[in-house]
C-alpha cells in the first residue's frame, strides 16, 4: 500500500502495521527496586512511572536522568557508554522506524508496556551516540474539576462550530487539557470526532461519540493531508495536536469557518501571541482578511504551565483564559491585540483570568513559591509586592 508524495514522483510507503497498543490490561512485570546499567528500557519506563516522572533522558556518557516535577535528577551514579545506549534502546525500536532512523537519525514514536501505558520516543544521533528522551503519556485522563482548570473553560466544549487553542511551552500538559475536553465531549455529544496527531499519544475509547484518530507517518502522510480528508468524512469536531505551518492554520481556519468545532494546540505563551501568530502566519496582504474570520469563529484560548508545587511533592497548572467576547472580537478585526490583557483583566465575570494572577492566586494560596511565581510572570516586580507570603 503506498501513495504518492507532494512532488508526485517517488512513491511514499505507510507502515503495514497501523493498529498499535493502547498500554492497557494487566501488568506482565513487576516494578522493579532500583535501575541500573543493566537494566532493560522496559525496567527503566517501569521504574520511571513508578517514580511519578514526566521524562527519561538516556544517552551515552551520562546517568540515567529522570525529570521529576519539572526538575532533572541522575537516577544512577554509574554513567552508561555508547554501546550500552545502543544495547538498551535497540530491542525497543517499533520495526517500520528502524530504516527511518538509520536513513535520517531521527525517529519519533510511541512505546507501549502492559500495564504501564504509553511513552512517547524522541530518538536522535548525537556526539557521543545514541540518545533517547521519553515522554511518559497520562495513563488515564483527569477529570475536568481535578484539573484547576477555570470552570469557563467547560464551556468551549459546548460549541457547534468554531476554533479552541490551547497553548503553552512544550511539556506544559497542553496534550492532557486537550484530552480533557475532548473526553467531555466523548461523555456528553453525540458527535464525530477526528483527531489528528504526531504521535498518537492518549487512546479515547469512544462512549457516546464516534472517534476517528489518525497518526501522521504511520495513517496518512501529512496533516494538510488528514486534513483535508477529515473534512470529507462527515465530522463534527477536529484534534489538532498542533497547528505549526501556514497550510494546517489555514484549513484548521477553514473548518472553523465552515461548521465545525476545532481544537489544536500551540507553543505560545499567552492569549495575545496566540492570536498574533495565528493572523501574521499568514500573508501580509490576506491578514485584515483573516482578522476577520478569526474574529467570527475563534471561541477562546487556553494558555497554561507547569510549575514545581512549594512542598515539592508535585507539579501545579497555571492557566491563562481568554474568552472571546464580542468586544475581544472587534479588538482582533481592528488588529489591537495588545490591548486584550486590559480585556481579560475587566473581564473576570466572563471567566477570563491573565497568567500573572494565576500564578499569584497559587502563590497566595501556598502551592508554588514566589520565587517561581516571579520568575514566570509577565511583571515580577508586581508580582512580588502581591504576594502576601
């Protein structure tokens, strides 16, 4: 089975084997005391979800690193050589990515272990060697009011029609917030959902809606290739995993225009980006253009971080919130982004809430420390005069 690329000459083979797993059922292993040079990559995920981590960092002529509540520590005191790398990271390689990686010394994919869920792969060449960073992927999706997330926020759900951003710097759980409103969907609408990613990372398993996930490289070869199909496949709502070029901007604009609800994610870190990114992405000439139509069918923007809770024992979701009200839609046509700060702080009552009180309501309440509260807000000398402790 093969397709053809965008020059229309070589032909472009999709892996045979699509399926994948979902990570569930019974663990076939025991979370294992401690890892070391001689432990299986099996044994380091295992120990490493055991261990609450987000991320494990292999490569060679280091420890074995495990982040953990958004801080780097070395695992083993012993640091792993090249050889040892190769040994514990090439019996984990899906098969359909090993002539990827050979060919390109990149691969990116999912790694699944019974019981244990999934990891996303981010597989390089460097230096010294091979080099590995997993991502652990949620092995179950939070519910909304466990989240912290504003109670405005369940409300871009209920939309027939429009564009939801959510957006953040990487590994700030922009995939986890998407996951939540879209599993409040799944549990409420009787809708079509089609969700395009890079990898696939949670698996939804359909309650009252119909949902279609494609992952690109191994489903189709391009997302303004699943794009464009999923507008022919009767859907009532598009996953974006992210809106990254012109051309999935524009079609993720277009199904927005054209009847259909669209969640996609950016790496952005506030409302008033998002929205600047999305209009200067495209051609000066179309943008006055494109203000417009961003101004009809964007609903709301869902900025947000991760940070180290004080006690250590944790990390803590910090969000932005911007509703899109009549009044922020003219500041969008008239190209007055700078002043949808002063919007969302005299908005309150709409549930609309600027970073920098976020942070200061955690702060406030004793969950991060003042330090981190200034060091991530937009003005840390004010923040640091509203801190009450």
């Amino acid at each position: 089975m093969f397709t053809k690329n965008a020059n229309d000459k070589e032909p472009v083979f999709l892996p045979v084997d699509f399926t994948g797993m979902t990570g569930h059922g019974p663990a076939q292993l025991p979370v294992p005391s401690q890892i070391g040079p001689a432990s299986s990559l099996d044994e380091i995920l295992i120990f490493a979800r055991h261990e609450q981590a987000s991320d494990v960092h292999l490569g060679a002529l280091k420890p074995v690193i495990f982040r953990q509540f958004g801080r780097l520590k070395n695992i083993t005191a012993e640091i792993l050589n090249a050889d040892q790398i190769i040994q514990i990271i090439s019996t984990a390689i899906p098969k359909g990515f090993t002539d990827i990686f050979e060919q390109t010394s990149d691969a990116e994919y999912v790694y699944t272990i019974n019981g244990y869920g999934r990891f996303r792969m981010a597989l390089i060449k460097q230096r010294n060697g091979w080099d590995l960073t997993a991502r652990l992927i949620p092995t179950e999706i939070p519910k909304f009011e466990n989240t912290g997330m504003p109670d405005s926020c369940a409300g871009l759900t209920k939309w027939a029609q429009g564009m939801v951003l959510i957006t953040g710097p990487a590994g700030c759980g922009k995939t986890t917030t998407l996951a939540v409103l879209v599993e409040m969907i799944n549990q409420k609408r009787h809708d079509h959902i089609i969700s395009i990613e890079e990898p696939i990372e949670i698996v939804y398993e359909p309650k009252k809606c119909q949902i279609t996930q494609r992952e690109i490289n191994t489903h189709t070869l391009s997302q303004s290739n699943a794009l464009r199909s999923a507008l022919r496949e009767d859907p009532d709502i598009l996953v974006v995993s992210e809106l990254r070029d012109l051309g999935t901007i524009q079609l993720a604009v277009t199904a927005a225009e054209t009847g259909h609800l669209v969640f996609g994610t950016m790496n952005t870190i506030n409302a008033a980006q998002t929205i600047s990114r999305v209009v200067n992405s495209f051609p000066a000439e179309e943008r006055s253009i494109i203000r417009n139509m961003i101004s009809e069918s964007l609903r709301g923007v869902i900025c947000q971080q991760l940070i180290p809770k004080k006690d250590g024992r944790g990390m803590v979701a910090a969000y932005e919130v911007l509703i899109v009200t009549p009044a922020v839609a003219s500041l969008i046509r008239a190209g007055k982004t700078g002043q949808i700060d002063n919007t969302i702080i005299t908005n309150k009552a709409n549930g609309m809430i600027l970073m920098d009180n976020s942070l200061e309501i955690l702060a406030n309440k004793g969950l991060i420390s003042k330090e981190e509260a200034c060091g991530r807000a937009t003005n840390p000398a004010s923040m640091a005069q509203s801190i009450t402790h």
